[in-house]
C-alpha cells in the first residue's frame, strides 16, 4: 500500500518535504505525537519514514459495505490502522491497551494528542491519554509538526487539493524521571503539557489552552445561536415562535 499502491500516488500530489527524520528510532518502540490538521496527516505522515506507523482507526472504518466499504477497510489495513470501538465508556482505556501492545512490539505508534482536529488551525490543550502511554511503556515520545494539511484539506473538505506539505520532527523526549507516577494526575498533565510545547515549538501554531472538542462545541452552539436568530427575524416569523 504505501511503497505500490497509495504511496506513489500520495508522493506527487502532495510532494511532501521533511525535517528531523533523523529523530525517529530506527528501532524499538517509540510514540509519534502529531497535531492533528486534517484527515490526510495519518497518510502523510507514513509515507515519508522508512518505517510503519501503526494509527488507531474508528472500527466503522473496517465494517462498510459494498465497493467503497472493501476499498475504505483495504486501505485502512494496508496503511497499518488498527481498528477500535471507540464508542462506550471504556473506549479510552481500550485505546490505551492497544497502543501499549503496539509499543511493547517494537513499532512505532501514531497518536494526536488533542484529541481531534483543530476547528482552526490552532493548537489546542492535549489530553493526558498520550502521558499515560508514555509513562507506562517507557517509550520516548517524538513531536510532530505536520505543515500546511489544514491548507490542502480544510475541515469539510473530502478531496484535498495537491500542493507541497510539510512533517517536521523534533528530538524524542524522555520522561524515564517521573516511572511509576502514571496515575497522579498532576505528572500527566505536566507531560501532556510538555510534549504539547515541543509540537508547538515545531509547528509554530497559536496555542489555545483548552481542548479542541470543547472549542468545536463552542462554535457549534455559536453557529446554532445564529441561525436561530436569523430565523426568528425572518419574514414571516412568529414573534416567541
């Protein structure tokens, strides 16, 4: 998929430059923390390292039917995405137990620390899940900076349109010195908070100190408030209706 089928193809719209390739262990397991820009950052980003990157994947993913649905499920497997049910209660823990088996593989395991894509383009508060991955697999996490994916694939945008983007690497950070602390709360956010500067540093995004659903939400209800006040002035309206 990457080298034969979608790689090539994925090569020449995008004609993707790097920095910092060096970074990533040639070996063993190690954490990819990515802002996340838009829906093309999991197929980028694979296709310029040497090695596999193994990405969590809605399980809806791999259940569609028809044509589109096998195309969608070959893809998603020959890319190396790992189907989870993230619906529940117990899908974050889920999603924790999967990426610990993917480290404690040797492989390198993609994540996006915020938690969803930016609504903006901005780079919003990161959830603690990427601390207790990090804490509990001893693994050294790399910061990643994915350059201009909100660009060629703004949000409601399908098809991306072809242009240069960028993935910049920064050093793996350790945090071997806080072993054994993955369940205080204050050690997890101050990781979190930590590896959220170092993407920060390399993609030079505004940063927003509160998280990117709870941001969606905000605009969400704004643009509901909205349209209700446009309908309530239209002609015709009941007044109080």
């Amino acid at each position: 998929m990457r080298h034969v089928l979608a790689g090539p193809l994925l090569r020449l719209a995008f004609r993707p430059w790097t920095k910092g390739l060096e970074n990533v262990p040639s070996e063993g397991g190690a954490i990819l923390a990515s802002n996340h820009l838009a829906v093309i950052d999991s197929f980028v980003l694979p296709i310029v390292l040497d090695r596999q990157v193994k990405f969590l994947g809605k399980s809806d993913y791999f259940t569609g039917r028809g044509l589109r649905g096998r195309v969608v499920a070959g893809f998603m497997r020959g890319v190396g995405t790992i189907p989870v049910d993230r619906s529940g209660g117990k899908a974050s823990e889920a999603a924790l137990h999967t990426g610990l088996r993917v480290l404690s593989d040797g492989d390198l395991f993609g994540i996006y620390p915020e938690g969803t894509r930016s609504p903006d383009g901005r780079l919003y508060r990161g959830k603690t899940g990427v601390a207790r991955l990090a804490l509990e697999s001893g693994a050294p996490v790399v910061p990643v900076a994915m350059i201009g994916t909100d660009v060629a694939q703004p949000l409601g945008r399908v098809v991306p349109k072809p242009m240069s983007i960028g993935v910049v690497l920064g050093e793996p950070l350790d945090f071997s010195r806080y072993q054994g602390m993955e369940n205080d709360r204050f050690v997890l956010r101050a990781v979190a908070d930590e590896i959220m500067y170092a993407i920060r540093r390399l993609s030079e995004q505004e940063y927003v100190d509160v998280y990117a659903a709870t941001m969606k939400a905000r605009l969400a209800a704004g643009r509901a408030a909205k349209d209700a006040d446009g309908g309530a002035g239209a002609p015709g309206a009941t007044p109080g209706a």
